[in-house]
C-alpha cells in the first residue's frame, strides 16, 4: 500500500509539473495573437499567474472525477451522474476564474467574444471552450492514472508469480532432501547389517553431504565447483559399497564460480546409483563428463542396468527435478534415453538465458 502511494505521488507530481508547462507554453502562444500590444514579459508573468489559477480548478475536478471512478461501487448509472455534476461544477468554476479573475484583474480588460462584446458569465460558446479544456486535463490524467496502475497491477502479478515459484522450488527441495537422505540411509544400513568397517567413515562422508544439504543448499544459488563437490563426497560414499563399480568422472570446467541451483545435478548421479548400478548384477559401470564452457553447461551420465529392473523402482527424483529444470532454466535441453542395457541422461544448461534466481 505505502509503495502504491509512493509511486502515485511521483507519478501525478510529475505530471502536474509538466501538464503546467505545457499550458503556460500554449497559453503565451496563443497571447501573442490575443494581447499583441504586451510585452513578452508582461504575457509570460500573467501566462505563469492564470494557468496556476486554473490548477486550483482542474486539480480538485480531476482528483474528483479520479475518487468517483476509483472508490464509488454505485451503479453506472448514479456513477455518470457524479460525473455529469462534477464536471458542470468545474465548468462553472472554470468560468468564474475566466470571466471575473483573469480578465479584468490579470489582463486588465473586459472578456469579449469578438473584441466588442462582452461574452457574459456563461454562454454556449465560452462554457464549451471552457468545457473542451477541462476535458482535455482529464483525458490525460486519466491516461496517466490508468496506465500507472496497470504498470504496478503488472509488477505485483510478477512477483506473485516469482513468489508462487519460489514457494513451488521450496516444495520440490524439500521433497528431494528427504528422498537423498532415505537413499543414503538405506546404503548406511546395509553396511551396518554386514558391521562393514568402513560404515564409521561413510558416516562422516554423509555428515559433510547434510551440511551441504543444510546450510548451502537453502540458498537460492552456489558455485558449481561446490555442487561438484557435493557430487564427489556422494560418490565417495557409493563407492564404498560398490567396490566392483567402475567408475569415470571427468570435469572440465572453465568458470568455477558459475552460479547453479543446487541439488539439480546430484539427482542425476543418485539415480544412476540407486536405479541402475544397485540393481545391476553383473560388472556396474557409470560415466560422469561435466563441461562448462562459456557458461554453457553439457551434463552426460550414462550408467549400466539390468534388462529387467526390479518392479519397485522409482524415480521421484527425475520427476522433481525435471520440475525445477522447467522453472529455473525454461531453455534447457534434457534428453533420458532408456536403452535395453544403460541409462543415458544428457543435460544442457544455457546459463545466458536464466531465470532470475
């Protein structure tokens, strides 16, 4: 509300000041014709007089006119009625200030039509030019007033909008933690049924991975060096189980500190774990290439499977993430290819064409 008042004050401020100078510029145009004995600096000082005279007849007309289209929720009938008396008011106002201030006090001589008559206090002619005058003010206020609310009513429907996907990338984090986590555990576990020596230090691995998860993922972006990182603590603790997995990571990165959502592209390595290496019986591979280069991102994993996986297979997670990929990089290229024997997941992140995170 205070922001909405703050950009309407600016807004009419400035359009009273210039609506000011284009009158007082048409006005002491138009009196070269009307007053040719005057000097130029006599008809700008009465020019700067009268047209601030006429504001305190316009203004209360248009704010009138404003508080009646804004505020009163009558029928239209009863609301063009307000118009018609507020408008026939400020005529009359409009022709007091003309017929008995300007003339004889500014410009020192009696309002005529032609020169030798007298135009009188209010006739057809002179209420219409005072009428077409107010009109054309309230053309442009209105103008100015409907376009400024459609700006803000614009602005507002934008941050709802970031909000509402704000709120929705929340939602799926807070579904992806979870669903690591259990998958993490699960591993934990089945080492601890075989007393594996090497669970106290896949404990300590999965303590880094939820302070990653904590503390730097709850931030909207991080390095992609860090994220990398975050993949290699995670593969370091599956490697520990998986100990006949072969395994090639390759990274070539140009820009470290290139900003990326986090937890996007850990789910694809999880997945290659969880829905292929853990369920392939045979010799497990899984290939990992991450290319940065003018900062466009090229994400390759290709893991083995089985040819039948197991029927309580998931994939929440590609699910989510395929989620957050449509929101935060709406340009991406994602390709899952399901071959008879091998997953191959195939990213492509243009990090010129983000959506503002």
């Amino acid at each position: 509300m205070k922001r909405n008042s703050r950009s309407k004050l600016r807004v009419h401020l400035l359009f009273w000041i210039l609506y000011y100078i284009l009158e007082v510029y048409l006005d002491f145009y138009w009196s070269r014709y009307q007053f040719p004995d005057f000097k130029w600096q006599i008809r700008l000082q009465n020019t700067l007089m009268l047209e601030l005279g006429y504001l305190l007849v316009k203004m209360p007309l248009a704010y009138a006119l404003l508080y009646v289209y804004e505020k009163i929720h009558s029928k239209e009938i009863f609301k063009y009625v307000f118009y018609i008396l507020i408008v026939i008011t400020a005529v009359l106002g409009h022709r007091f200030f003309t017929h008995f201030i300007i003339y004889p006090y500014i410009y020192g001589v009696t309002e005529t039509l032609d020169g030798k008559l007298s135009s009188g206090f209010i006739n057809g002619y002179v209420a219409f030019n005072s009428f077409m005058d107010l009109i054309f003010m309230t053309g442009l206020i209105f103008g100015v007033e409907i376009t400024r609310q459609k700006n803000l009513l614009k602005d507002q429907i934008s941050q709802l909008k970031s909000e509402k996907l704000d709120q929705e990338l929340t939602m799926l984090k807070a579904q992806i933690n979870p669903h690591f986590l259990f998958n993490t555990l699960n591993n934990i576990y089945g080492m601890a049924l075989k007393k594996a020596d090497e669970t106290p230090e896949v404990i300590l691995q999965l303590s880094k991975i939820m302070r990653y998860n904590i503390y730097e993922a709850a931030e909207n972006t991080i390095s992609i060096a860090k994220d990398i990182e975050n993949i290699r603590d995670f593969i370091q603790i599956q490697k520990i189980r998986h100990r006949e997995l072969t395994l090639n990571f390759k990274e070539d990165i140009d820009n470290p500190s290139q900003e990326i959502s986090p937890l996007i592209l850990i789910q694809f390595v999880e997945n290659a774990f969880k829905h292929g290496v853990s369920e392939s019986l045979g010799n497990a591979f899984i290939s990992i290439d991450i290319h940065l280069n003018n900062r466009i991102l090229t994400y390759f994993i290709e893991n083995s499977k089985e040819e039948k996986p197991h029927a309580h297979s998931t994939k929440i997670g590609l699910k989510n993430i395929r989620r957050q990929l449509e929101l935060l990089y709406p340009q991406h290229k994602l390709s899952v290819e399901d071959k008879k024997d091998r997953y191959l997941v195939t990213l492509i992140i243009d990090f010129h064409d983000t959506r503002s995170l």
